[in-house]
C-alpha cells in the first residue's frame, strides 16, 4: 500500500521547506536528507535512538517498495541514512507513481513513510506538534493537496 | 519560632481524583518522590497525571524515559487517557530519552546529561521512569547511594519536584538506600484474588505532612488513575454536632414508637427476613423526607431504579417527580470488580451533589454481593467508615439487612454490625392463630427514649401500617412461635 497522498504532501512540504532554506545548487536529495536527519534528532531525543532506527527502518522498507530507486539506501546503527545522495534516479515500476513522483522522488516517498509510521502511533495532534517545533518556521497546515497544494 | 516564621511548603495538585485527600493537600513542591510497584499497576499513568497537572511552558516537565516502555508507545497509550493534552508537548512536557547514555555509560554519565537537561529547561517537575533500569547497572551500592544523593541534591537545588519511578518488590522496601533518600514514597499494589484485581495505594512515606494512612483503593480508568481514600475525603470537613431534629418515617404509629421520630444524622438498621416490608418502610422514609424538600438517596442493589420507583408507585408513593427535580437519586449499583470503596465513593458523590439529608442502602446483603469477592473482607470496615463520616456531615442512613428468620433467635444482623447503627427496628414473621403475621420492634435508640412495644403491622397498598393496639394475649412472641397467656384476650393501649 502506498504511502496516503496526506503524508507525501507533507513530506513535499517539508522538503520544500527545507530545500529553500538549503543554497540552490544542492541536489534535492539533500533536502530529503536534511528533513530526515530534523526528524532523526527530533524522534530520537524522545524515542531514543534504537526506536528511532526501528521506524526509519520499516519506512526505508516500506519506501523501497514503492520507489527501487532507493534500493541502495540503508539504515546505519544510530538511525542515520547512508547512500540516499549517490542514488542514480531509476523509473518507477508503477506508472502511474512515475508519473506523480518522478524518478528522484525516493526521498520524498521515504519521508512520507516515515511520517506515516509516526501518524500511526502518536496520532495527528501529537505528529504535528512534533513537526512544528522542529520546523516552527513551516506552513504545515497549508500542505494538503486538497487544499490546494503548495510548492 | 512563630508560624509566620516557618518556611510555607506548598502542596501541588497530584491530578489524580482523591489522591490529594490521601497525601494531604497535594504532594510537597521540591520534594523527592518514588513510585514503586509491579509492572502495571499504574505507575507510569499516576506520573503522567501528575505532569500533565503541574507543567507550564514557564516551569516545563522534563520527562526521562530509559530503558523499558518505549516512549513512541507510551505516549500513544498515554494519550488515550481524558487528562493527555497534546498541547503540552513539547512546549510544557518534554520527553527525553536515556537509553544510550544508560547503556554506554555509567550512572555519572546519566546524571551529567540530566543535569545538562535540567539546566537547560528549568523544569518544575522531573520523572525518571524507569529508575529501576538504571540502577541496576552500578557496581556497588555505594555507587548507588551516591548517585541518588546527588541527584536528590541537584534536583532539590533546582526547585524541581521529582518522580522516580520503578519496579520493586515488598521485600525490597527494607534497608533500601533509595527510599532513605526519598522524601515521598507512593507504593502502587496489584493483587488477584479469585477472579478480580484489587489496585491499592499506600504512602509509605511522605515527609513534612500528614498523610492517611493505610492502604487506599484506587481504579485505572479512561480517566487514568482514580484513587479513593478511606477517609472518603470527608477527613477535613468539621463534623456536625447531634441535631435535635427527628426524622420522621410518615408512619404515624412508627413514629410515636421512635418518640417522634430518628435523630438527625443517626444510622438505622431496619433488619427482618425476605417480605417482612424492609424496602417499604425504607421507601416510606425517603418520600416523607422529600415531601419535606430533604433531598435523599436511594443505593439498590437488587432491582432496578424503575422498578424501585414504579413499586413506591404502587404504594401511592411518588420517586419519579422527585427524581426530576433532582430531588432524589436513585442510584443502581451492581459494579462487578469495584471496590467497596468505589462503591461508597459513588454513593457519597451523589449526596454531595444533591446535598442529602437521607440516605437509603437497600440492601447490605446486596451491597456485598455486589462487590467483588477480594473486596468483601473490607466490608465491615468500610462501611463503618462509609458511615461515620456521612452521619458526620448530618446526612441520615437507614440500611436494610436480611435476616435468617430463626425460631430460637432473634439475631439483628448476619453482618454484626449493630455497632455501627444508633438505631435498630427489627421485623418478622411470627405464627398467630394459623397465620403468618409481621411484628415491628424497636430494639435501640441510642438518641432517646423509644416504645418498647411489639407491634403488628401490615403491608397494604399504602405501604406499612401499624395496626392499631399492642398485642398482649401473647408470650414470646419475638421467637416467632408465640404461646398465648392464659389471660383473656384484651388489647391494650401503647405504651
């Protein structure tokens, strides 16, 4: 099952977020890794950092099914992400994903899953009150694609 | 030294219904508390509550998870309690997790980054949970004890009122360097007796303060922990002293035979067997009373509130409208699994509520079924309890209780708890010319003069009636099986 449109709008939010806060010569990939390693600090300072990777881990898993083109990332002990900048961009094997998350868009599809996870277990108030105070500058609310989505 | 002298400790709400009565007033600001007890037993939940009452984002709770729950799950159970705010997190409740240091180093590495967390917060209150998990790493006891005084030192210095939360057995609460160091020590127990589980709560310890003491039923539910005190909360309130009032039964008869009627604030015992009209005449004094505007309380165990209601009904006795009025409460009460405690704690929230002069409990027998069987021991000594300290505050008991009927006794109560009662009114069967017939007696009246009459009574459509003359034709007739005198028959008039 894909990760829901909500969490990847989040996802594309923060990465955004993080992306203009960032200089523009970086790859987006380090937008995807600076969102990670926000949440990494952020989840593991209460979770501690056994539990964070567990997380990181199932969503790296869950995220691969949905993007190959993560196939070379991995979860380090500690929680860290290794490889998700020296991934070469593949196609999709769902078209339709393709189409709506490009090649590239792994980090973004990673990051959903991993919101998701945390969704599952804290529930949306206590998710989004994590995100806010690690991004107190992020329009989260505005991230819904219903809404009409932001980029 | 003067009052005025003496350093003010200030008492902090523990956000736990009825634990504030238990401690004291609230626990002591700055001190040094431990919550100890089997896992489940509400350890966790107690702390949280008491976070969530006291954090500000001014004076912020830092909360220390180590090794054991992991705080992603706590929180999403935690959360489902009514007192979870998420608002308060981060802001005002921080969640900080140990478990590397605890792993990697030793306990000053653990209190360095507790430190380095303390300082940087500010926090009005500290909870290490599990400390149990941490101390088992130290090489030595003495390593042990020094850490906990430092801690105890640091956190004391920082205004912060601390929780340490662990794992412990009964045996361990002896020579423990742990709770010397400890100005608060909260024992949460857990027991299985048959098939119910009994949660108790003692103060162990708690310095500075006058806390009850014993052991303190408490329940976890979606609400969290919810302690109920022996005391009944009741401890503070000035007791009321004797009225001079007499309540009345609207029994004309009855009446005359009480002198008038029971005192106020007095607890009557109507004991007889199965149909001998308890419930009636219980009836009978909680709507005389609400004819007068005295709000009551009716505590079945038996029967239903509507069936309660619809049988006065038929004795021309009318609980609906009262009971619309907020008048009269009737209260059902058949909590498998609830302690006695809880139990009377439901029956003292409605007198509070509605501000009760009477109070009807139809029946005991129903009462101690109703409880669970680990609880029924307590029985006896809860409802003195229950019951000193409602007559305390004015409030009027009459209790039903059945009794074997016996041809060679007259017992009052299977319980033995005439004690407890001020006045006693005993009905029963008794054999007359081929009939079974009732007699009422009044065996006690510890307030005043009372007819020693035995009087015959029916249960008619309009509930008891006292017929009209004392019967004297008859010996023996508190055995039931009467021996009519030799003396021709004649009816005398009361006495």
């Amino acid at each position: 099952m894909a990760a829901s449109l909500k969490t990847r709008d989040l996802a594309r939010c923060l990465l955004n977020y993080e992306a203009a806060s960032a200089t523009s010569t970086e790859p987006k990939e380090s937008a995807a890794l600076g969102v990670y390693e926000k949440l990494r600090q952020s989840l593991s300072a209460f979770a501690g950092e056994a539990a964070f990777e567990s997380l990181a881990f199932r969503a790296l898993t869950q995220a691969k099914s949905e993007a190959p083109s993560l196939w070379a990332v991995q979860v380090t002990e500690g929680g860290s992400l290794q490889n998700l900048g020296d991934v070469e961009p593949q196609s999709d094997t769902d078209q339709g994903l393709a189409a709506k998350f490009p090649a590239g868009d792994g980090g973004i599809i990673l990051i959903a899953r991993l919101l998701g996870l945390v969704h599952i277990f804290l529930g949306e108030a206590l998710t989004m009150r994590l995100l806010r105070v690690t991004w107190p500058g992020a329009a989260l609310d505005d991230c819904n694609s219903e809404n009409g989505r932001k980029t | 030294m003067s009052t005025q002298d003496k350093v003010q400790i200030k008492k902090l709400p523990t956000g736990v219904p009825g634990l504030d009565e238990i401690v004291g007033g609230g626990l002591p600001e700055f001190s040094f508390n431990i919550i100890a007890g089997a896992p489940g037993s509400g350890k966790t939940t107690l702390a949280h509550q008491f976070v969530f009452a006291n954090a500000s984002s001014e004076r912020p709770a830092l909360y220390f998870t180590v090794l054991g729950e992991s705080a992603i799950k706590m929180l999403r159970y935690q959360q489902q309690y009514t007192f979870f705010d998420p608002s308060k997190l981060p802001d005002s409740i921080r969640f900080i997790n140990l478990s590397q240091v605890v792993l990697e180093g030793d306990l000053s590495a653990v209190l360095d980054q507790i430190t380095k967390e303390v300082e940087k917060a500010n926090p009005a209150v500290v909870v290490v949970d599990s400390f149990r998990t941490m101390v088992r790493k130290p090489k030595s006891d003495m390593d042990l004890q020094s850490f906990i005084q430092r801690l105890a030192l640091f956190l004391a210095s920082w205004q912060a009122t601390t929780f340490l939360i662990g794992e412990y057995a009964e045996e361990e609460l002896r020579d423990n360097p742990i709770f010397t160091v400890a100005d608060g020590l909260l024992w949460l127990r857990q027991t299985t007796e048959r098939n119910s589980i009994v949660r108790k709560l003692q103060i162990v310890k708690l310095r500075g303060q006058d806390s009850v003491p014993g052991l303190h039923t408490f329940r976890i539910t979606d609400a969290g922990v919810q302690a109920f005190s022996r005391t009944f909360g009741l401890t503070a309130r000035k007791r009321n002293p004797p009225g001079a009032r007499r309540l009345c039964f609207g029994i004309p008869e009855l009446d005359k035979m009480l002198d008038g009627g029971v005192p106020e604030g007095d607890s009557i015992l109507v004991a007889g067997s199965s149909g001998t009209g308890k419930s009636v005449l219980a009836t009978q004094f909680i709507a005389d009373g609400v004819s007068k505007g005295e709000p009551a309380i009716i505590a079945v165990f038996e029967e239903r509130p509507e069936a309660y209601a619809l049988r006065a009904a038929n004795l021309g006795l009318d609980l609906e409208t009262p009971q619309k009025d907020g008048k009269l409460i009737i209260l059902y009460l058949r909590p498998l699994d609830l302690s006695v405690d809880e139990t009377m704690q439901s029956i003292l929230d409605a007198v509070q509520k509605i501000g009760a002069k009477r109070l009807v409990i139809d029946s005991l027998a129903g009462f101690e079924m109703a409880l669970s069987p680990g609880f029924r021991a307590d029985f006896r000594e809860s409802l003195y309890r229950m019951i000193f300290a409602l007559t305390g505050i004015g409030v009027t008991i009459l209790s039903t209780v059945e009794v074997d009927e016996s041809f060679t006794e007259f017992p009052f109560s299977t319980y033995s708890i005439s004690f407890l009662c001020d006045d006693i009114i005993r009905m029963r069967y008794v054999s007359i010319d081929g009939q079974l017939r009732k007699v009422m007696v009044v065996i006690k009246m510890r307030g005043g003069n009372h007819a020693k009459d035995i009087r015959e009574y029916e249960i008619t459509s309009k509930g008891v009636v006292i017929l009209g003359k004392r019967l004297t034709e008859y010996q023996a007739l508190i055995s039931g099986i009467p021996v009519h005198s030799d003396r021709p028959d004649r009816m005398e008039e009361p006495a």
